[in-house]
C-alpha cells in the first residue's frame, strides 16, 4: 500500500476555509482580499519568505477564493507547517 503524503506526484491539498481561518487568527479579524494576498504572499518559516499557494495571489484571486471555502488547493509544505502552529 502506498502513502499518499510521502508520494511526489500528488502535492499536498488543503480546504481554503481553513486557510482563511489560520489567517483571520493570525490578523484578529476576517480578512480583506487585500490583506489575504498580503498574508498569503508573504510567508515566513526558518528566517525564509515564500508564497503560500507556490506563487503570489493577487487581491481578485483572493476576493474569489475568499467565496469558495471548500475548495481545496495546492499548498506549499512549509506552509503547511506553519498553518499547523498557532502560536507562530
């Protein structure tokens, strides 16, 4: 049986919904288009920046994402490191 988690052809996917709420916690309130990109874009893990989605988003593709919470999307791994730590 193969795991999925440790394969290379299947990147690791995450609902929006729990994105958007990791960034709501982290700004103290829902966020604006504007303030999901910024957040979204500019990651931080070990004293390196990255995007979270594996290249930058703009306002308008987070004014969209921000109206699909189910959706599930790529995720860079750090990310999904630091999306599990709240006290980051």
């Amino acid at each position: 049986m193969s795991d999925s988690r440790g394969s290379k052809t299947t990147p690791p996917k995450m609902m929006l919904g729990f994105i958007v709420r990791r960034c709501a916690a982290d700004l103290g309130h829902m966020p604006s288009p504007h303030e999901f990109a910024a957040w979204a874009n500019e990651q931080k893990q070990n004293g390196r920046r990255f995007c979270l989605f594996g290249k930058p988003i703009s306002p308008i593709a987070a004014k969209i994402m921000l109206r699909q919470p189910g959706r599930l999307v790529t995720v860079r791994p750090e990310g999904l490191a630091t999306i599990g730590k709240a006290d980051e």
